[in-house]
C-alpha cells in the first residue's frame, strides 16, 4: 500500500516540489558556511606581519586567534534549542531565512570590530553564529513535515551538504580575495552577497498540491507539536543521548579542521596564501561529494530492506568516524611531506561525509514529530566542540612546531573512534514511544490488543 501511494501521488525525484525545496536549502547553507569560515583563512592574513599591503594586522598570538576562531560557536550555542522549538511550532521557512540574512549583515562589520579590538571582533563573531544557530534545526523541522520517509536520507543529505560546498566555494575564495584586495574586501564582498542570497525556503508548488501535503504528512507521523515536549522522556532516552554524544565526538575532528587547517597549512607545511586557500577547502569537496551520495546509498538500503533503519544508520556512522581517524592519524606520520598530508586530510574529511546518513539525520528517525527541538538539542551539544577545539588547538601549537599539531589529530582520532564506538552501541533508528501522538498510541494499543486476543 505504501509503495502504491508512493508512485501514485509523489512526483518523478529529479523535478518534485521537494528535491527543489532541497536544493533551495542546499544554496542557503552554502551561503551560511561560507561565512562561517572566512575567517579561517582571513586569519593569516590578519595576523601576517611581514605582507607589505597597506591593510591593517593585528599582534594577536595563537591563544588569541584560537578564542576569535571559536567565538562564532559561543553564539552559536544559544539559539539550537530555542530555534528548534519555535521552528516546530510555526514550522522553518522564517528561521531559516532569517539565520541567513542575519549572519551577512553582521559579516559587513567585521573589519571594524576588528580594528576597534579582539573583543569586539569576539562579540561580533558570536552574534554571527547566534544569528545562524537556528538555521540547521529549521531544516530539519520543514523535512520532519515534508520528507517521504524512504527519502529523508537524501534530502537531507543533499540540503546539508551546502555546508561542506560552502566551504570548498569559500575558502579559496577567501584566499584569492586576501591576496588581490586585502583581507576586509572579503567580509565586505561575503556580507554583501549573503544579504542577496536570503533564500524562501518554501516552494510555491508545494502549496497547490494538497495530496502530496496530505499524504505526505500522514506518511512521515509529522504535525506540529504544540508548545509542550516530553522533556523529562528525552532526557531518559538512550538513543537520543547516543546521537548527542557521537556528535560531539565527530564534530570535535570536524570543527579543528575547519577553524585550524588554514593555520596549520601557513605555519607548518608553509602555503602561500592563496594556495592556503584552494587546499584548505579541498577535504570539503571530498565531504560535499561523500555526503551526497551517502544519501542516495542509505535510502537504496532503506528502500530495498536489505537492513534495517538502525542498522544502515551505525553503519554509515561507523565509516563516517573510524576512517577519518585512521587518516588523520595518517597525517602525523606523514610530516611534512606536502603531498601525502593534503592526501590524508582530504580523505580525512571526504570518508567523514559517511555520517551524514548516519548520525546527523538520525533524530527524524527516534521521533519525526520533535526532530526540529531535537537537532537543537543535539546541535547545542554538538557545537561544544566548536567552542572548545579551537581554544585547545591554540594550546597545544603554542610553540608553532610539528608535534603540537600531532597532539591535536591524535586527541581528534581518538575522540572520533570513541564516538563510533558509542553510537554502535547505543544508538537506534526505532521510533520511539514518546514521540507518539495520543491517535497513533491508542492505534498501537489496539494492534497489542488484537494480537494478544489472537
């Protein structure tokens, strides 16, 4: 009957209302990340006492870099949850697009904070990301209501995966920019184009096709869930505790890549700015590509029933975390052999996209009618990294040598293949009872009844 109501109402996949809705989101998270990260290599630039352009530079040791670098995430932090609630409630189209604009007009200001001070660059950086934490839980809120189950991985996937493209698009970029026109043109060029990019994540199809909603939205158990959430039955679920904590462990890798890879190709293996730049964004390619087509890969599974939800999710998780461990321990014993390292890294990186169809996309799963609030939740926690990664790696390569970066892909390695471990463990794709509605929990209570009566 599923797979009948499936061909019947739901559109050819390349043209469907939802695939545009995806790729919609994908150009907004592009934006997005793309923002995030400038910074990143923008940094060197900042600091880099010995470039002769007359732009300003700034004294700011590794520690100091390490706090600017993680300040985004400290704003981040505060609107996961908030955003994943409201977003619920009234559904994503206005968070998401907000986030985005948001985050474009404060990167405009940039190089005047900046030259005002390190904390006013702090504090900008952190209304950035408190700007841009309600933009992943919007996400998953609108596909909680208008992803088919048998499709949840790829559009997920592929709206996601902005993030990792915005990063390939932007580091380079950001590169380029620094070296022709100085490293303000590229907050006034990123702001500006963002503000431009402020995408409707709704679309106009989607509102005239009344059976595709209707049957949609009975197939996913989706409907708003009002203002109260069974808080005290998360906070006891186990599997919801095994997708905050694996992401945690997998962001912790992620996020020193994606704040410290720039330094880390300037200070040890000695890029010019501008090829910084081009292989920095690198592993993000591999990621962008990797995520995608985990995806496609997970609802073939899915859709085919050669393993269960459960199943396909720790298996992606498992390869999306233990791989990157095994190269990124690879980079240590690579040195400073240029082309092995950037090897390492970008498989690092692109076997990392695996999780994308695992973990990241497993709060749809344990509860469809929550996995807006949920992903705050899990993105809160997440984001810890973030915040802390950045601060450690400025610790440990305080004397700007080799084994002070080993330190940080060896604690990045172990945390990784820690988080693996746990989600194997722990984690589950079964729907979970709380997540119920009082309709569907009276129907499941009639099925016990009857089998029991048979």
């Amino acid at each position: 009957f599923y797979d009948e109501l499936v061909t019947a109402v739901f559109p050819p996949r390349c043209c469907s209302a939802r695939f545009n809705l995806a790729f919609l989101m994908f150009l907004g998270f592009t934006v997005v990340y793309g923002l995030r990260v400038n910074l990143s290599v923008a940094m060197v630039a900042m600091v880099n006492s010995t470039d002769p352009d007359p732009v300003p530079q700034y004294p700011w040791d590794s520690k100091t870099q390490g706090w600017l670098l993680g300040a985004f995430f400290f704003g981040y932090l505060c609107t996961q949850i908030p955003g994943g609630y409201l977003a619920g409630h009234y559904g994503g189209k206005i968070f998401l697009g907000l986030g985005v604009l948001g985050t474009a007009v404060l990167t405009l200001l940039t190089p005047l904070a900046a030259q005002w001070g390190s904390y006013w660059l702090f504090g900008l950086r952190a209304l950035e990301g408190f700007g841009e934490g309600v933009t992943y839980p919007a996400m998953m809120a609108l596909w909680a209501r208008w992803a088919p189950p048998l499709e949840r991985s790829r559009l997920m996937t592929m709206s996601g995966s902005g993030g990792s493209f915005g990063a390939f698009v932007a580091l380079p970029l950001t590169g380029f920019i620094c070296q022709m026109l100085g490293w303000p043109a590229v907050f006034y060029l990123c702001g500006e184009r963002g503000k431009h990019s402020e995408t409707d994540t709704t679309c106009p199809r989607l509102s005239s096709r009344k059976r595709f909603t209707v049957i949609c939205r009975s197939l996913t158990r989706e409907h708003c869930h009002g203002w109260t959430v069974p808080l005290l039955h998360m906070a006891l679920s186990v599997p919801l505790w095994a997708i905050i904590i694996t992401q945690m462990c997998s962001n912790w890798a992620f996020y020193t890549l994606l704040t410290s890879l720039p330094t880390y190709m300037d200070v040890i293996l000695h890029f010019d700015l501008q090829s910084n730049g081009f292989l920095s964004s690198l592993p993000y390619l591999g990621g962008w590509m990797m995520s995608t087509l985990s995806g496609v890969a997970a609802d073939a599974l899915i859709e085919r029933r050669a393993l269960s939800v459960t199943t396909v999710r720790k298996l992606f998780t498992l390869a999306g975390l233990l791989l990157p461990s095994a190269f990124l321990v690879a980079v240590i014993y690579a040195g400073c052999n240029h082309i092995l390292t950037v090897t390492f890294l970008t498989l690092s990186s692109t076997t990392g996209g695996f999780s994308a169809a695992g973990v990241f996309i497993n709060q749809i799963d344990i509860a469809p009618r929550y996995a807006g609030f949920l992903l705050g939740i899990t993105n809160t926690f997440g984001t810890i990294p973030g915040v802390v990664a950045p601060i450690v790696t400025g610790y440990f390569t305080e004397d700007h040598t080799l084994a002070g970066w080993a330190k940080v892909f060896w604690v990045a390695a172990g945390i990784n293949a820690s988080g693996a471990a746990i989600f194997t463990l722990f984690g589950s794709a079964k729907l979970q009872s709380w997540a119920l509605t009082e309709e569907e929990r009276a129907e499941a209570e009639r099925k016990r009844s009857r089998s029991i009566s048979h």
